[in-house]
C-alpha cells in the first residue's frame, strides 16, 4: 500500500512541506489538465449520443412493421437516456473542477495582495515580534516588514558603493589551495550537504569556497558549497567577497562576481558540461547558491542539478525549469523571510520549514538563536526522515547520485575580491581622483543577467 500525505505526520515531524512535484500548485495544475479531459469526454459523448437519436428515429420509423425493430428502438433510448445523464455529470465535474483551481490560485494571489498591503502596517509587525526565537523576530515578521524598504535600501546601498565611500564591489580572484585532495565520506541526504556548510563554518580559513567531487556513480557530481557571511569587522568593502557586502551583491547583483568565481573554481576543478552540479549554501551562501545556479545554468557551460539552501531569504529568486530546489526555513528564523515573500510553490522547489522551538537557553548572538546551522542540521535530518512524497522525490534523487557511503575529494578555493586600482598622478605628484561611475540599474532578480563564457568559447 502506497504511504499517503498527511499535513498530522508532517506535524508530528516538526516540519511543514511546501512545493514540489506533489505542492498544491501541481496539484492543481493537474485537475486543470483533468477538467480538459473531461470537457473533451462530453464532447465525444455529445458525437455518440447524436448518432444514437438518429439511428433512434430511424428504429422508431420501422418500429410498426418489425418488432426487433421497436425492441431496438427502446435499446437506444435508454442509451440516449444514460448518454444524457453522463454527459450532464461529466460537463458539471469539468466546471467544479476548473472553479476550484480557480478559487486556488485566486485565494493565493489575493494573500501576495494582502501581505504587500500588511506591509506597511509596521506596528502590526511589531505585535507579533516576540513570537521569534530570543527576541527577535519570526520569519513571517521580517516577510511582511521587508516588501517597501528593501528595494530603496538596496539602490541607496549601490549608490554609495558607486560613489567609492564603502568600497567597491568587484570580480573575484580564485586560488586552489595545497590541502585539497583530502578524502570526505559523504551521504546523499539533506544532513549529508549541509554537514559541508558546518565544516567550512567551523574551519579558520575566511573565504574559502568546498567543491566535493563523488565519482563512484554513473555520473562524476560536484558538490560546491559557499559560506555564510563571514563578518570583516570594518564598514567598507573588504577582500573576502563573504563578507556583510556580500550580501548586497547577493540581493542587489545577483551574486555577479561569486557566480564567475564558482565557474573559475569548477574548470580549475576539471569539472565538464556532463559533470552533475550540486550548489548548497546556508544564509548568505543560499543567496549565491540560487544566484549561481540560475547564472551557472543560463551559461549552458555546466549542468547545474539541484540547488541546497538553509535559512535563506531566495523566495524572489527565479530558478530554471527542471533544477532541483530545497529549501530548509525555521519559523522563528527572521532571515529566510528578508525577501519579503514565499518561495515559489512549483514543481522543482521544496520548502521545509522546521515548527519545533528553539531551544530557551540557546545563544542570542549573531542574528538569533532560530539562524543557528545546528538548528538547521536538527531540521535536515527532519526532512531526510520524512515521508512527504515531494521530499522524497527531492532527496530521492541525491541517494540515487550520490551512492551510500561514498568518498568524494575535497578540493578548497580561496575567493578574493581583487584589489582597486591605484589611482594616476597629476604633474604635482597628487594622486588623481577618478569619476564616480553612474549607479548601476536595479537588475531584476527574476532575469539574472548571463554568465560569461569560460576560455576558448
């Protein structure tokens, strides 16, 4: 017997699904499908039933002479009768089934209407701040608060990196480092990923990018992990292109630079277009990681597979059709909610969110107990343990190309942000102020703009 999806074991779980192959998106989407189907039953019933009332009258016509001739004609009007009756049943099940898909996604764009209204009733947000884990706020918080400030603050943030007075962002220079080659046990499962995100969080080296590759499949798979933020201690733009700025060319370039690093890291890796790419990232690093992907994919240069994200604001991100997306979220975790709306509901992408409570005596440093990565691996082996068949379709899939108990090589790659240049002298020996560049344009977070080309393309 087939298990069944039920939101009681899911809660049982401490976990919410959402999206996926089995969402109610898709779901939906099929009882459209399902409603065509219909629709096209009752026109060919329609065809039948009118063949039917013409032999019916020609039966009734030679029923005085001929009684086979009348015991047919009553043959085919209970035929006629039992045509009408399907034909009927079937058109008014095409109707209730295309209103409720209907009713489904009018009900989902009036609640994005909603929470962008919500928005601005700040206090409101501040009602219900506590209910986060350490006082801060709760992700639903943070996603109704976002949606008006976000965009004004990320253009004035560009402006005044254009201006030269924090820094500025630029391309990123990428280092194989001697340790690589180390052997890692491994495990295809959502612990197994974001275990590499705690190791790099752990390690002392700053801005250093994992890229595991498993080669005991029937497909080579390169496992690239990119780290959270990683805090400079300064207010201007630093080498280590994870710092707090990173997170501006995250949300506001579309991780441009990280994107060309990674694909830098994976040809210094020997990584090919048959290579099955896996990105993870937790916090600032799911930024990049869906960035990335998107980047990474659009170039064609590599096969971007599945995309990892933990405690992640990448619900306005767009992904490609066909690339895997799980997304791990804790309620009570502001952060994942920064973007100020829902991950997409759709075929490819998976949301998680952990309900179980953060734990009383846990840390409040950094940006709350609730963002906490052990938190996040607690809520990991929640998911690998779930039932929830578009869970299991997801992570079914890294099992199937990452075998049990494989051992992939670990190669490290140290990104730095290249330095600016140094500005020409005058005749007197002064060092010669270069214009400020015009900001640049809002990109669109729906349409990242195309990877370069690797050498020789």
């Amino acid at each position: 017997m087939s298990y069944q999806w039920s939101t009681e074991d899911n809660a049982a779980a401490g976990i919410h699904v959402r999206g996926g192959a089995h969402g109610l998106t898709v779901e939906y989407g099929e009882l459209e499908s399902v409603a065509g189907a219909l629709e096209e039953t009752v026109g060919q019933l329609t065809s039948l039933r009118s063949g039917c009332m013409e032999m019916y009258l020609l039966l009734v016509g030679t029923s005085a002479v001929h009684i086979h001739a009348r015991e047919a004609a009553g043959a085919a009007e209970l035929v006629i009768k039992g045509l009408s009756r399907n034909q009927q049943e079937l058109e008014e099940a095409a109707v209730d089934l295309r209103r409720a898909a209907r009713n489904y996604l009018d009900t989902e764009g009036r609640l994005e209407e909603a929470i962008s209204w919500l928005a601005v009733g700040v206090p409101a947000g501040i009602e219900v701040w506590r209910r986060g884990g350490g006082g801060f706020p709760e992700r639903s918080v943070s996603e109704l608060m976002v949606p008006p400030f976000d965009g004004f603050l990320i253009e004035k943030l560009l402006e005044r990196l254009a201006e030269g007075r924090f820094g500025e962002l630029r391309p990123i220079d990428v280092t194989a480092l001697e340790d690589s080659g180390a052997p890692v046990p491994l495990a295809g499962s959502a612990r197994g990923l974001l275990e590499r995100s705690k190791t790099l969080l752990d390690g002392p080296e700053r801005g250093v990018v994992e890229i595991l590759t498993v080669d005991e499949g029937e497909r080579r798979v390169r496992i690239v992990t990119l780290p959270g933020t990683q805090d400079s201690g300064t207010i201007v733009v630093g080498p280590n292109p994870f710092d707090n700025y990173g997170i501006a060319e995250g949300r506001a370039r579309d991780s441009q630079y990280i994107a060309d690093a990674v694909a830098d890291a994976l040809r210094q890796a020997g990584a090919s277009a048959e290579d099955a790419v896996i990105l993870v990232g937790y916090s600032q690093g799911g930024i990049h990681a869906v960035n990335t992907g998107a980047r990474l994919a659009e170039s064609g240069e590599f096969s971007v597979e599945m995309v990892v994200t933990a405690a992640a604001p990448a619900g306005d991100r767009s992904t490609p059709d066909g690339v895997k997306v799980l997304h791990l979220e804790h309620y009570q975790d502001w952060v994942p909610g920064a973007d100020g709306t829902l991950n997409p509901d759709t075929a490819d992408r998976v949301t998680v969110t952990g309900r179980t409570a953060v734990p009383a005596d846990a840390s409040r440093d950094g940006l709350g107990p609730a963002h906490d990565l052990d938190l996040y691996l607690e809520l990991a082996d929640q998911a690998d343990a779930s039932a929830d068949p578009s869970l299991k379709d997801s992570l079914g899939y890294l099992a199937e190309i990452i075998p049990p108990a494989s051992i992939a090589t670990r190669s490290l790659f140290s990104f730095s942000r290249k330095p600016a240049p140094t500005p020409s002298k005058n005749a007197a020996g002064q060092a010669k102020r270069a214009p400020s560049p015009a900001p640049a344009p809002m990109p669109s977070p729906r349409a990242p703009s195309p990877l370069p080309a690797g050498p020789g393309q």
